[in-house]
C-alpha cells in the first residue's frame, strides 16, 4: 500500500482565492479583539490536505473545516485576555 502526500504551495480558501488574502481582507480597524481572533481561526481547518485538494477540482473529498476550525479557535484563544464588549 502506498501513501501519497501531498504538499501544497498555495493554500485556498475559496476558488481561485488564496486564503491569506480571505482572512487579511476581512479585517477592518473597527474590530474588537474577540473579532480579530474569530476572523483569523474562523476558516484555518481549509488548510488541511482534503480541503485543498476539494477546493482544487476533487469534489469527492471531505471538505467539512467549520466545526474543526472553531475547536481550533477554542483551543487557541486567550479567554482571559479578551474584552467583550
């Protein structure tokens, strides 16, 4: 048996959207702290192979990254640090 991997140069969030350029253009100087975070992490799991490689053309893959990017959120955060307004 043999396992690819497959390493990617270009990470996607969207078609033919590379995902620094979804994330760094949601953010407005409006933002609270807790807005800042949601909008860095909201999407992070479309950076795993399977979503890649769907966003690329194999609609066959698993594609899911919203409740795995909000555990990541979770996990990251500082809940001590942040203000809610």
């Amino acid at each position: 048996m043999r396992i690819e991997s497959i390493l990617f140069d270009k990470f996607f969030s969207h078609p033919n959207k590379l995902y620094i350029e979804h994330i760094t253009n949601m953010f407005d100087s409006s933002d609270t702290p807790l807005e800042r975070e949601v909008k860095k992490f909201h999407d992070i799991a479309k950076l795993k192979q399977n979503f890649q490689i769907y966003i690329r053309g194999d609609k066959g893959v698993d594609k899911n990254h919203s409740l795995l990017s909000a555990y990541i959120f979770l996990f990251n955060c500082d809940h001590g640090r942040v203000v809610y307004d």
